[in-house]
C-alpha cells in the first residue's frame, strides 16, 4: 500500500512538474519580443539612401548571403551578381553616364512577422543615363530578415508601372 501512494505521488509530481514546464515554454514564447520595427523604417532609408549614391559597401553589408533579386529585365539571380551590377552602377554614376535626380519610395507598408517582414511600396525614379532622360516607377516587394541584431535585405522583386 505504501508503495501505491509513493508511485501516486510521484505520477502527481510529475504532472504537476510537466505542467509547469510547458507554462514556462508557453509564457516565454508569447513573451518573445518581435524585432523592432522602427530600426526596419531606418535600414530601409539607409538602403535606399546607399542604392542612390551607388555605396556598395553599404549595400553589401545590408543583404543577406543567400539574397534573392528579382526584376522584370533579368532572371533572379544572387547576392553576387547583384554587388556586380552594383559596381558597374557606381562607375555610371561616377562618370556622370547616370544622374539619379530623384528617387522616391512612397505608399509603402510592412507586414511583421516576428523577425520577418514584408515590405511593399512604390518606387518613383527620374534622372538620365547616357543622355536619356528617364522617369520609371515601380512596384516593389522586398523580404527583409532581422538577424537579432539589425535587418536585413532578403528578397526582391519588382514589376513596372505603366
């Protein structure tokens, strides 16, 4: 009889042990605390900022390894290529074969989740390049990707407006 009670205590410690642990699970995982998202408005300004003036050491910085880039002149295509079409974009400018006059993302909006966020917006540009005068706008999806210490460009993708 002794040895009844002890197993019963011991399978009542063990739930009420079990219970316990999967409350602490529970509370800390609704207590998890999204990235914040005024440091997301930040680093996509500085993004935007470094694309217009051609920085790509910023840009580098500011992609993720694995970056994804999509736009409607090219297949998708990588972290490299991009940096190399970002270096080619910089000679342009600095030659003066590009003049990037004005550059607006507007009618933007950001979907959180957690260290997750989907950023669509309109992107309005005008400048010349190689004498040609040019005034583009864009629809824009970008993936960006908080790393637990700041965000990060994953993905791209962009479709003309007409």
């Amino acid at each position: 009889m002794l040895h009844t009670i002890r197993v019963i205590w011991f399978k009542d410690k063990m739930k009420l042990l079990s219970t316990f642990i999967l409350l602490i699970i529970a509370f800390g995982c609704s207590l998890k605390e999204a990235a914040p998202i005024s440091e997301l408005h930040k680093a996509i300004q500085t993004f935007n900022e470094a694309f217009v003036a051609g920085d790509t050491l910023v840009l580098a910085d500011m992609i993720t390894e694995n970056y994804v880039h999509t736009n409607s002149s090219w297949k998708s295509f990588g972290k490299e290529k991009w940096l190399s079409y970002m270096v080619s974009r910089r000679e342009k400018i600095d030659s003066g074969v590009l003049e990037v006059r004005t550059y607006e993302m507007d009618e933007y909006s950001i979907e959180q989740y957690e260290n997750t966020a989907i950023v669509t917006a309109r992107i309005s540009s005008a400048g010349t390049e190689n004498g040609i005068e040019f005034d583009k706008q864009f629809r824009v999806t970008n993936l960006w990707i908080y790393d637990g210490s700041r965000w990060l460009r994953a993905g791209f993708h962009d479709t003309p407006i007409q």
